[in-house]
C-alpha cells in the first residue's frame, strides 16, 4: 500500500478529529442490544458496526486503524488461592474511612468482595480492590522487553521513529504478601511504603543507555509518590511531580501513570461510579511472545472474548495534569484492565491504553517457571495517541531475546525484588 504524503496526512488528521469528537460523545453505558457477535467472527475496520456496543470509544478508532480481532469463547479467570483464602479471612474486618483514601484492618487479599452500586463509596472500593488485585501481590521482575514508537495510519505498518530496549521493571509490596517471606507485610518498613517500583536501565537507543528510573509509594494518602529518573548523560538525577507522572517522555506516548491501564495513586484522583457493561477484551491471548498484525504491525493479533467490566471515571486533583480525565474499565473477575481512554484537558479523546492478557500456568512449554494457578502474563501493551496518530508498541519480552519467559510473579530475591534495588544509588551504579 503506498504511504501518504504530509500534506495529505494533515488534511485526514483535521477531518478525523471532528470524528473523534463524535465518536467520544457516544454513550459509554450503551443500553442498545449488541449484535450478535459470535466465537468464531473476524472484526476488521468495516465491521465496526457489530462491536460497537461492546467496546470503547478509543477501540473503536483502533479498529478502523487497523487492530484485529478474533472472537472466542470467554474463558473464566481464576485467583490464586492463597488469594481467595486471604479474601475469605480478612475482607469481613475491612473498613473504608469516610474520606475514602485510607484502609482499616486491611491484611491481604480483596478488601471488597461485596459490592453495593448504591454505595456512596463504590468508585473508591472497586480502586481499592484494583490496587489489591490478585494479579501480583508480593513482587515482580519483569524483563528484556522492548518498545517501538512512530506514527501509525489505517492499515499500514508504523514508521517507526525509535526502537527502545529495557532490562527490567521490578515491583516490590510491603503490604497484602502472600508468598514471600516477610509476609503478610515486609518488615521492617520504617518508611511506611506501600510499594516500591523501578524501570532501568535502557539498552537502547544508544543516547539513552542508562536511563531510568525508580519510585515510592507510601500507606498514607497524603504523601504523594516520589519518582526519581536518572539522566547519565547530564549526571542528574531528576526528581518528578506527582502531576509529571501523566507526561510521556523521550518521544514515545506512554507515562507512568498509564502503566497497566491505570498506575496511579488512588489519593490523588477524584472518582465516579459510571456502571457496569459488557466489553470485548484480550484476557486468553494465544501468542507468547506478542504476534503483531501483518498490516497494521502497531496492533497485536490476538482473540478477544467479552468480558463483564465496572466504568469508572477518573478525574486528578491537580491542576498540571496532563489528561482531562480517565475512563478506565476494570474486569469484574481479574480485577486488571483490558483498556483505558484517556482525554485531553479540552475534554476530546486523546489516548488509549491496550493491554494484551495471557492468563496461564507458565509462559510457554518449558518455560523456567511453572505457577499452581494461572498468572497474568502480559505479552504486549500498546497506547496510542488518536489525535497525533502515533502509537507506541511493547513486546514483553522482546522477540531478541528466544526462550526468555520475561514476566516472573511473586520470587523476591531470587529475581532481584529486594528493597537495595530500589534506590537511588542502584540506580545510579546500574546507569554508568
């Protein structure tokens, strides 16, 4: 297919953004019959109208763009069951205070299994139960993944303006530990954290070798996170805002609080109950490592299966943000993401989030872990950017790298999540 000129590019970018208005303006909690979409169905860019119900504003654009789908039985998910015994024994003595920011009698597992949608307090329970989540509850190590970012147009592949490649994403939990000694809280924690994270080194491209980045998260709501991001070439450590945390950096489109679906402090954001609904969602991808489409190769080829979700608004409670708001849908069995429209602060839809869900015992046959219960790896992630068409693509982990299992849940030390890899002066040491 032959490429577009700029000229011609510019003039579809100002026409399509009357329809991204449009296409924003319709009702999230749709209450007209689906189609009768069935496992088995294809959806390509004119079969739109079969899903329309069943998706999201920003997937909508994705699949004009060119994002497949393949339609499949929904699969159930299932929690690990250390995480349903603890649920079982602690959920009863959990208690939201009338603020909203701060659990009482929280040990571990769901805080609220039992929702009432007339609750006030709805919005912040199902985020509570988000931030809980039996996804990971100790640590993780993630690792060798790589990204590619560039301007995307329907059905084409992406002109890809830079290639990155990473070493590691590591989490550490200091509360709702299930696994890992110390538990059910690491002690000692004189800092009060609830959580430590870092993303470092880069490998690539060649001027940021080095870079990254490493941060907190604390118990007490009104301590905002610390987010520190190394620079070797200028010798700096940077520290960012809590409102810098929405900003994409070094010329691709993800940020920090974007990670996941939605990777921000529940303090800090003011949230509203929307409803629930259906919606298409990859929660079984079949492909590990990620399979890219053949055309649109910005867009992951994967199976889709509907899936019962809680819509949930998010608004920052500070001024600098970046976005006028989130609509994030969150599984009602997972308690993950499968993707989130994000807003500009005109209130136009301006980014999604996608994430590609592989809910299975071990990443592939032979791989060098094998789980009890099915985890969440997670192939591929993809944000794009609807206004700019541009995109950044995530391979986790990265095809360079044949036999790597990439995601590793719930190891401590034996994978590196230990508190003296979060700090800034590993940071620093790993960066020269």
């Amino acid at each position: 297919m032959k490429r577009e000129t700029t000229s011609s590019r510019i003039e579809r970018r100002r026409g399509h953004r009357m329809t991204l208005m449009a296409i924003a303006a319709g009702l999230l909690l749709s209450t007209a019959p689906a189609w009768a979409v069935q496992p088995g169905d294809t959806i390509g860019p004119n079969d739109v109208d079969k899903v329309r119900d069943l998706i999201s504003p920003g997937l909508e654009w994705c699949i004009k763009y060119g994002l497949p789908m393949r339609i499949i039985e929904p699969k159930p998910v299932s929690w690990p069951a250390e995480y349903k015994l603890a649920t079982e024994k602690y959920s009863g003595q959990v208690k939201l205070e009338g603020d909203g920011l701060t659990l009482q009698n929280y040990v571990a597992g769901l805080p609220f299994p039992n929702l009432d949608p007339n609750d006030p307090q709805v919005a912040l329970k199902i985020m509570w139960n988000y931030e809980h989540k039996p996804a990971i509850t100790d640590d993780l190590d993630l690792r060798n993944f790589d990204a590619d970012t560039g301007s995307i147009a329907p059905l084409q592949a992406m002109t890809v303006e830079r290639h990155f490649l990473l070493d590691h994403v590591r989490s550490l939990f200091y509360t709702g530990r299930l696994y890992q000694e110390p538990k059910p809280q690491y002690e000692p924690n004189p800092s009060k954290f609830r959580a430590q994270s870092g993303l470092y080194p880069i490998l690539e491209p060649f001027d940021l070798k080095g870079v990254g980045a490493v941060g907190n998260r604390y118990i007490d709501p009104a301590k905002q996170d610390d987010q520190w991001l190394y620079l070797p070439s200028l010798r700096r450590v940077r520290r960012l805002s809590t409102a810098q945390r929405s900003d994409a950096l070094f010329g691709q489109d993800t940020d920090v609080d974007s990670y996941y679906g939605y990777n921000g402090h529940i303090a800090w954001m003011e949230w509203k109950y929307l409803g629930e609904r259906e919606l298409l969602a990859v929660m079984h991808g079949e492909h590990y490592p990620v399979k890219w489409h053949d055309k649109a190769d910005w867009a992951f080829d994967e199976v889709w299966e509907k899936r019962k979700v809680y819509v949930i608004e998010g608004i920052s409670k500070l001024p600098q943000y970046a976005y006028s708001k989130r609509i994030i849908f969150i599984d009602k069995e997972a308690w993950v993401v499968p993707y989130s429209d994000i807003y500009d602060r005109a209130g136009e839809l301006w980014k999604i989030w996608i994430n590609d869900w592989s809910y299975r015992t071990q990443a592939f046959p032979g791989a060098p872990e094998t789980y009890p219960d099915e985890r969440p790896f997670q192939p591929a992630i993809v944000m794009v950017d609807m206004q700019l068409e541009h995109a950044t693509k995530v391979a986790l982990p990265s095809h360079q790298y044949p036999g790597e299992q990439g995601w590793y849940f719930n190891h401590g030390e034996k994978y590196g999540s230990e508190p003296d890899w979060f700090t800034v002066a590993a940071l620093v040491e790993a960066g020269h």
